[in-house]
C-alpha cells in the first residue's frame, strides 16, 4: 500500500504541493495529472526522497518513509523506490549493460546473480541485442528503455516517472505507453506516474489524481473522472475532446446562454451549466436552443466529426455523424439539448 498523508511543500512563500492525501493498494498504476507548475514533480520528488515535505507523512508498505511534521525522511537510496526522469541520464562512459549493472554493483549483488538479472530486464525491455553499444550509439528511445532497465533492476517496490515518454515521438509515445503498462504487468511494482497529457493518464491508470494549483481536484478511476467530473476543472481537463462548460447569465427576464435567452432551469442564479460535445448538435436553423457561431475547426473522430464553433470568449465543440455542410468561417446553428449534463457553481464545484 501506499499512502500520501495530508502532504504540503512549501518553498518560501510558494505552496507547490497542499494538503494532498492519496491511497492506493498494493500494484496500483497511479497517475498524477495536471497541467505544468501544478506540483506534479514536486510530488515525485517528495516520493523519492528527494525533496522533505513541509508538512504530512508518506507511507510505503505501513512504514513511514518521509514525515514532514517531525522533519525527518529515509535516504532516496534506502527507502526501495526508483526514479525515472523525462530527461534520462545515462552515463556516456558505459555500456548499456554498464548502465543497467550499476545500481546492482551500488546493491553489491555478487557477480553470477548481477549478470542473470541484468539480462533478464534487457529481455523485459527487449534491449538485450543493444548491451555493449554506449549511450551516443543508440536512439532516444533506445536510451529511455536503457533508463527504464537501469531502474527497474534493483526490483523496487515503488516506480515512480516524471513524464517519462515526453522527449518522444508520437508514435514511439504510443508504443512505449503499451511497453510500460506491459512492464507493470510483468513486475507488479507500485507506479506512480505523473503527466500532463490526459489520453496517457485515461489509458494507463489504475488511479488518477487530478492536481491543478498544488491541490488534488479529483481521485478516482479513469472512467469516475469522465462519467462524474466533480468539478468544473476536471470536466474541461479530461476526456476527448473536452466537456463544454457554459457560463450562464441570469438577467430579469430569464437565464441566457451566449447571449441568447434559452428555457434553462439552472439550480443557482450563478452556475455553469456542462454539456458533453457527444450531446450537442448542429441545426439547421435557428431554435430555442440553438446558438449561432462562427465554425473554426472540423475534423474526423473515429468516424464521426467534431466541429467546433467560436462566439465571442464561448467556444463550442460538438461530435456529430457527418462533416456540416458549411465552411470554416462560415455562421452555424449549434444545438444545445435542453437540459445540460452537470451544473457547477461559481467556485467550480459540482452542484448537480
Ligand atoms: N525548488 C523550488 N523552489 C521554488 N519553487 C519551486 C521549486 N520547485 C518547484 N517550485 C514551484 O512549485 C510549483 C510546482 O512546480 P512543479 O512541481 O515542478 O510542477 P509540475 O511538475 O506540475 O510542472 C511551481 O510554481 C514551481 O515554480
Ligand atoms: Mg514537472
């Protein structure tokens, strides 16, 4: 199990990481996810020992490894965890298998049993043909596997990587992504894993906690996060595209959407009103729930299109069956169904 316990990092007057509380079983592929300045590695770091909490406690297993409160810490070295960074330092002078002995020699694992592991994790990580050539003799992502080895060989309890795939290519992104949810598969380990990007977190994660401005805005299973945002943060952040979320005005004579007077019936005078872009449409004309919009973008989704429309500060993106039969620039009609999907209030909490 592992167990962030109202966790807090202040570095002077900043608060990178606030009041973070976080539990996982044993196995679980957690995924902090945020956009940059978030705290994300700010939490990484405090995992691995590398930075003390200002306040709470990490628990690896039912043993604290970190408790800011009584300011003390076990060493990054002792505490069974290993790190990989986006950018993978390897050490130029050794070979690959060099690279991937060296935490085991550190270990002083006798010889027979260093050299049985380090190729069973180049066969893992299907590096094995790569041993004797040096870091400047491979590819990047030839090396982040390299990375990857040289951390997993000490067979740590807890992986953690700090946006590991982003110095990649996108398709190499994409099959490294399969790589590592394999490698967790094959070693059981504790990851957590932190990243910007949304679709990497939805396919990975056992968990996902939602950070934005230091805080967690959501824990919970990849599919909780898109079936019930519990805020308004949460809902624009995840999911393909994006939840729409409309601020409602209210004036004396009705609720208005975009400047147009819709038959709303919102909970509060002040909320914003979500709709899901699978639920909304494009009309042929105008209606009682149609907004006019300058159409900005089209573009093919798994067979269907997503179109999105721009009216002053209000962008709009709906998924529809066929491309509209109009161009970029031109004036369409987006539906909005007659009730939204989920309210949020002022303070970007779910209110229904
Ligand atoms: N050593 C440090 N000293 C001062 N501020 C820091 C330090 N490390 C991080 N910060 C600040 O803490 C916040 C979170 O940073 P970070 O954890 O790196 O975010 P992320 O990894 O999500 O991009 C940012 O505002 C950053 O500027
Ligand atoms: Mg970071």
């Amino acid at each position: 199990m592992l167990e962030i316990r109202n966790l807090t990092k202040r570095f002077g007057t900043v608060e990178a990481v606030k009041d973070v509380s976080i539990t996982v079983p044993d196995g679980a592929f957690l995924v902090l996810l945020g956009p940059s300045g978030c705290g994300k590695t700010t939490l990484l770091r405090m995992l691995a020992g590398l930075e003390l909490p200002s306040e709470g406690q990490i628990i690896f297993d039912e043993q604290t490894v970190s408790d800011g409160d009584r300011d003390w810490s076990v060493d990054p070295a002792k505490r069974n965890s290993g790190l990989v960074f986006q950018s993978y330092a390897l050490w130029p002078h050794m070979s690959v298998k060099g690279n991937v002995e060296w935490p085991l020699k550190v270990m002083k694992m006798a010889k027979e049993e260093r050299n049985a592991r380090v190729q069973e994790v180049l066969d893992l990580l299907d590096i094995a043909q790569l041993a004797d050539r040096y870091p400047n003799e491979i590819s990047g992502g030839q090396q982040q596997r390299v990375a990857i080895a040289r951390t997993i060989a000490p067979k740590p309890g807890v992986l953690l990587f700090d946006e590991p795939l982003s110095n990649l290519d996108a398709k190499l992104r994409v099959e490294m992504r399969t790589e590592l949810m394999r490698l967790h598969r094959a070693t059981g380990a504790t990851t957590v894993y932190v990243t910007h990007d949304q679709i990497e977190a939805m396919t990975m994660a056992s968990h996902v906690a939602v950070m934005n401005q230091g805080r967690v805005q959501q824990f919970g299973a990849p599919a909780d996060l898109v079936e019930r945002p519990e805020t308004a943060f949460v809902a624009t952040f995840v999911g393909t595209p994006p939840n729409n979320m409309v601020p409602i005005v209210k004036n004396s004579t009705g609720f208005k959407v975009g400047g147009r007077h819709m038959p709303l019936t919102p909970p509060a005078d002040d909320c914003m009103a979500m709709f899901r872009a699978e639920n909304m449409n494009l009309a042929e004309a105008q209606g009682e729930t149609t907004l006019p919009m300058e159409l900005v973008e089209t573009s093919a989704i798994a067979g269907r299109t997503m179109v999105t429309g721009l009216r002053d500060d209000l962008r709009l993106t709906a998924i529809v069956d066929s491309p509209p039969d109009a161009r970029i620039g031109d004036t369409v009609h987006f539906q909005l169904p007659s009730q939204p999907d989920s309210w949020f209030g002022p303070d970007g909490e779910r209110i229904a």
